[in-house]
C-alpha cells in the first residue's frame, strides 16, 4: 500500500466500484518515488477544494493495476505516475510523468469543473 492519505485502491474489483460509484475520479498509479510523491501531495492539497472529484492511489507494481498500466490511453507512457482521470467510468484524459498543481488543476478544471460546480 502506497503511504498517502489517499484512498487506497489495491484491486482490480475496487477500481471498477470507484470509477463506476463516482462521477469523477483522479487515480495516480506510481511507487514511492520521487515523481510520483509530488503527485500524491497536490492530490491530497486538492481534494479538500475539489469535493466532486474522488481521489485515488494504486500501487504501480500490484499486478492488480493492470488495469492502468495496460488501459490503451496508456500506451506509450514512459515515466510514472500513470494518472487517470475518469467521468462516468470513462477515461476522459491520463498522463505520465510528474505534474505540479497547476497542472492538475486545469485538468480538473477542464474534465470536472472548478470546485463544486
């Protein structure tokens, strides 16, 4: 299990009910690393603003994340975290690599709407 403050999805089944009970959801996969800590720390500053969007973490290397690691939007990634960002249990947009929040932000912004809408 990854060491944030983030919901933890650790299976396949779990990651199916996340994205399929909420309407939006940002799930970063990665490790404990240093790409992938920065991620998890602007999710963890964010989801007190963004209380529409469910926030996530799954371990990259659980071979549960398949789910992430081997989703076609995926393809061609090189750097983790792997996130993705779903609406109504579809992916509307995934990256690779760090992102800093303001990064984050905009796509939140542009996927889900700004905070509460």
């Amino acid at each position: 299990m990854l060491q944030t403050n983030l919901t933890h999805v650790t299976t396949a089944d779990e990651w199916k009910k996340i994205i399929e009970e909420n309407e939006n959801v940002m799930i970063c996969c990665g490790r404990m690393g240093p790409m992938c800590i920065p991620v998890y720390g602007v999710m963890e500053d964010l989801e007190e603003e963004y209380k529409h969007v469910k926030f996530a973490d799954m371990p990259f290397d659980s071979p549960e994340a398949h789910v992430i690691r081997n989703a076609p939007e995926a393809r061609g990634f090189m750097g983790l975290p792997f996130t993705f960002y779903y609406k109504n249990g579809k992916v509307v947009k995934a990256t690779s690599s760090i992102q800093n929040e303001q990064q984050v932000r905009s796509i939140l912004n542009d996927q889900f709407g700004k905070n509460n809408q």
